[in-house]
C-alpha cells in the first residue's frame, strides 16, 4: 500500500468495482489487453493504493510489513515476525 500521490500510472487500464463485505467501494485496475492485475483503491483508504507486485520493474527495496487476508496464504508461505498480519479486511484505515 502506497500514498496515491506517490504513485503515477501510465498507460490503459480497464477497471472492475465492486462493493465489499465491509459496504466499501473496490476498484481494480488491469490491463485490458491481457488482465494482468495493475492497481486496487478502497473507498475506506481513499489516499492510498495497493500496487501489485508483478507489475514493479524493481521490488527489491520493498520489505512486506502487513498482510490482509493472511487466512488465504500458501501454506509455505513463511512471514517474519515482524509483519502485522489480519486474517480478512481490517477494521483500520490508514488515517488511523
């Protein structure tokens, strides 16, 4: 998750929204030419936006520090101790 005033896409994107368990607005963003995942926005963060990881030339200076939907993870899929983990969507927010 990153400030969306850090982040600039360029390009065509398609986007699918819907609405969640939670009563936010999701929006994902994808590329129309193949549906590679790109971006998603959440109405109850609306100053920030996950980045999928795929779509990074270079992640390497990126170290996990929350996971959401820890519940859904591959079972070797190992976390540090150090990352703060919600099995589903979180009640938080980033403002708080």
């Amino acid at each position: 998750m990153f400030p969306a005033s850090a982040v600039s896409v360029h390009g065509r994107l398609s986007e699918f929204r819907y609405v969640s368990d939670r009563r936010s607005e999701v929006t994902k963003a994808f590329c129309p030419t193949c549906g590679s995942p790109v971006y998603g926005k959440n109405t109850r963060a609306p100053d920030h936006i996950t980045l999928t990881l795929g779509t990074m030339d270079d992640a390497s200076g990126l170290d996990v520090e929350v996971v959401i939907f820890e519940r859904d993870k591959a079972g070797w899929d190992q976390l540090g101790d150090s990352v703060v983990c919600f099995a589903t969507q979180p009640d938080w927010t980033p403002e708080g």
